[in-house]
C-alpha cells in the first residue's frame, strides 16, 4: 500500500494509516533514513536521488525509473521509439549498479492500446521487475471519455466505477509476458487528483474502497494512492489533509488488506461463481476465500460453489459479523451499491 511521492516528513503519520511505500519521495533536502527508519519502503527517483543519497540504506528497495514515458512525458522525448529507447537506456543503467532493487516505472495512456505506445507497451514492461498504472477513473470527465470510447470497454458500462480500476489491471496484464506476469499496481485517486478537467470531482471514501478492491480482486499486486489534491477545499496531501473521515476510512482500508494479505499472497484459483459478479478466489489456513463484487450493478446476486466447497453448510462474511446459509452448493447475498464488496469465508472439507 504505497503513496506516490510522499512526503517525508509525514512518513510517521502515514504508517499509521496503513501505507508502507513511498513511491517516490519529494526530494526536499530529508535523508531516506527520516522515511526508512519509519518502516517506510522507499522506490527513489532515479532522476532525483542520487546514489550516495541512496546508499546502502536497505529501506530503499527499488528505482522508480520513470513516469508516464509511455505517454512522452518524466523525460522521455521524441516519438514512440524513442520514448522506448530512453526507458530502456534507463533500466539498463539502473540494472548495471547490481545494487539487488527492483525496477519500477508507472505508465498512463499507453495502457489504452490506442495512440499512445500502441506497439510497444510490452517492451516497455519487459524492462521492469514491476509495473503500475494511473487513470482517474472516478473523478476524471476526461479519463471517462477515454475508456468509454475505448475497443477494450465493456460496452455500456459506467467508466465511472470501480470496475474501471480493474479494468486497468486486466488491461496491464496484456502487455506481460503470460508465462511469467510481471506484478502491477493500481492508482487510486484520494481526492481530487490535480486535476483541470471542467467538472472533476472529489473521489469519496467508499469509493476510494471500491476501486482498491476491485483492482485487487482482478490482481493487482500492490495500490498506489495519488494523494496530491487541488480540489479547494482541503490540503495537498489529502491522506492527511482532508479531514478525519477520510483519512479513517483509508486507515480501515489499507488494515483490512493487510489483515488478508496472507490470502492475498497466495495463488488464485479459475472459477466463475454467477453471472454479474467480480470475483476471486483463494485459499489459506484451512479455509477458502471468495473476494466479491459485482460487475458494475446493485442488488442480489447468486454465488454457484465449486465443486470442492458445495457442501458447506454456510459461509462467514468476513468483517461484517454475519453468515450466509448454503444451500444446494449455493448462497446469495446483496450488494448496495457498485462500489459494495463482501469477502466470504468457507471452511474446507478433511
């Protein structure tokens, strides 16, 4: 759970929310010790940090090679093969240091397949150990329009959803070689994400919740928060700066992925529980875990068991302090909105 460009000052505050990454760090004059020696994991800008600002501090884990180059920006220039030949003049330069971190670059338009990088995406991927992508979905007009119109879109789907943050994961994962995927993280939008667009807005906080969710059911590996906000309403730094609610929610979020990261962390496993449903599922300790939402609507919706849980006389909802009744290897449950999530908890047979 990473914030982009995080401030260092504030690393104690936001380990206390729940975040372990810096991906990126404001390069204000701060030693990386004032954020590792916090617990903060820190991805240093290679165009920023130098290496004997780096050292050998082992909090600093990866390079944060580039930003948008996919899209001729962080740098990058010229056109689409040259943007590629300056990351990969990049990631080898980095890879020559054998200092043991890892390679990590963020990508925007180009996960659209369209006009931005439409040939060389893959390439781009294949120089990096991880990976990760923003669009705005929930507060963008302009992101809207983007993926609304876009080959790849779910027609007649709302762009403005959670869905959209899953869809950007599916969608990444085209450009990674299938046979050995490399690990990707989604941004999440806290506010308003500096945004110029006419009628933009402020993400809320179940939907904050939603789009972490819903990127993680469909694989992300990590969560990149933009917390940088020019809404006008409160400060830059939204994690902190927005209020009490906000910064609650996102707490409880970022704990109740870390209380399951050890189901997260394990393989997921192919089976379609119903139609309308966003699902994933693992399992760990003894216990099967279904990570459910739907695909965009509300309501109630029918979940089919596989085979190997059908005779479970129930299912817990996990932090909500209920169970379901199976019956006939099935259960139902609702779901309030598009942004609703359940996580459901089976016991495995001996």
């Amino acid at each position: 759970m990473s914030v982009f460009l995080g401030k260092p000052e504030h690393a104690a505050a936001l380990k206390a929310a729940g975040v372990n990454t810096y991906m990126g760090a404001e390069h204000d004059g701060s030693s990386v010790s004032t954020m590792t020696g916090q617990g903060i994991s820190v991805l240093a800008q290679r165009d920023e940090w130098t290496r004997s600002e780096v050292g050998d501090d082992p909090g600093v884990v990866g390079w944060l090679v580039s930003d948008e180059c996919d899209m001729g920006l962080g740098g990058c220039q010229g056109d689409e093969q040259a943007w590629l030949a300056q990351q990969r003049a990049w990631s080898e330069e980095l890879r020559s240091r054998k200092d043991g971190r890892f390679l990590q670059a963020n990508f925007g338009n180009g996960v659209l397949g369209t006009w931005w990088s439409p040939a060389t995406m893959d390439d781009h991927v294949a120089l990096l150990d991880v990976t990760s992508v923003d669009k705005y979905a929930y507060t963008s007009p302009h992101v809207q329009g983007l993926l609304a119109t876009n080959p790849a879109w779910p027609i007649g789907k709302s762009p403005a959803s959670s869905s959209a943050y899953g869809w950007l994961q599916d969608r990444m994962e085209t450009f990674a070689n299938p046979k050995d995927l490399t690990p990707n993280w989604v941004f999440v939008e806290t506010a308003m994400p500096y945004l110029t667009d006419n009628d933009a807005t402020t993400i809320t906080g179940e939907q904050i919740e939603g789009a972490v969710w819903n990127a993680i059911i469909n694989g992300a590996s990590g969560i990149a928060y933009f917390q940088h906000n020019n809404n006008g309403e409160c400060g830059n730094y939204s994690i902190l700066e927005c209020g009490a609610d906000r910064k609650a929610k996102i707490t409880a979020v970022n704990a109740q992925v870390r209380s399951l990261a050890p189901v997260l962390n394990t393989p997921t496993y192919t089976w379609r529980f119903g139609t309308g449903l966003d699902t994933s599922l693992k399992a760990a300790g003894g216990d099967a875990y279904v990570f459910a939402m739907t695909d965009g609507g509300t309501g109630s919706r029918t979940f089919v068991l596989p085979p190997e849980l059908a005779s479970a006389a129930s299912v817990v909802v996990v932090g909500e302090g209920r169970t379901i009744k199976v019956s006939n290897g099935t259960f139902s449950d609702s779901f309030a909105a598009e942004h609703t999530h359940h996580i459901y908890r089976i016991a495995l047979a001996d």
